[in-house]
C-alpha cells in the first residue's frame, strides 16, 4: 500500500511539472502586443522628458538674459549717479547711454552671451525716462547675436 501511495504521488508530481514545464516552453518571449506597448510606453516617457528639458533649458536661458539686463540696469543707475548731466531734464523725455559708453567709463565689463560670445555694445543701451519730477524709468535693450531684449 505504502508502494502505491508513493508511486501516485510521483507519478502526480511528475505529470505537474511536465505540464508546467510545457507551459514555460511554450511562453519564451514577449507576444508582438507586449512589445508594441513596451515601445509606446517609452516613446511617451522619452517625449515627456524632452519636452520638459526643452522647457528648462529655454526658461534657463531667459532668466541668464534677465540678469545681464539687470545687472546693466544696475551699472546705469550707478552712472547716472556719477554724471547727473545724462538724465533728461524735462518729465516725459528721453536719453539712451549706450552701453559702449559704461564700458568705456569702468562701469560695466564685456558682456557675453548664454554661449560667452560678447554682445555688441554698441547697438546695446539704456533707456532713461524722466516719469515725473523726481522719478526715472529703466529699461535695457540688450542686443546679442542669439537674443534681443523686446
């Protein structure tokens, strides 16, 4: 009894791993459905992850261009202290100091470019507006050869 006990056990065990091992034979590799969806999956990941780098090296480069014309913005405010003469006398009008001048009076250094090119100089200025009696207006109008301020 002992004998036929164990033999239908082996004879169970045996069968369940044939038929397991069958089933992993047959099972080997991925179906094309599987695939398409792994390739979808990745390319909508990729795309993301390039989008958003895109968007940080675009919002990146802005905010270098935002601080050169701030820190030109600084310069002049800095001029105009020393030479009062540049402001505009009248409320409403205006006066460009280029910043080739603030180069040439120590103010400012060489300005480069996100890709440390020099910007010119010469097409590059600050306009000062006389808004009332005792107020003036700054903008920056950066000229690069990549970026133009607006």
């Amino acid at each position: 009894m002992r004998f036929y006990i164990l033999y239908i056990f082996f004879y169970l065990s045996y069968n369940i791993y044939d038929m397991v091992g069958a089933y992993m034979n047959k099972k080997k590799g991925f179906t094309l459905i599987e695939l398409l969806a792994i390739i979808v999956i990745i390319g909508v990941l990729s795309t993301t992850i390039i989008i958003s780098m895109t968007n940080i090296l675009k919002k990146n480069r802005t905010n270098f261009y935002k601080s050169q014309e701030d820190m030109v913005l600084l310069a002049t405010k800095n001029y105009v202290e020393d030479y009062k003469n540049q402001l505009p006398r009248e409320v409403g009008k205006t006066n460009k100091i280029y910043l080739s001048k603030l180069k040439d009076k120590n103010y400012i250094n060489k300005i480069l470019d996100y890709k440390k090119k020099s910007c010119n100089l010469d097409r590059s200025y600050v306009v000062v507006r006389k808004s009332s009696n005792t107020k003036y207006e700054y903008s920056t109008y950066l000229e690069c050869d990549d970026y133009t301020s607006k």
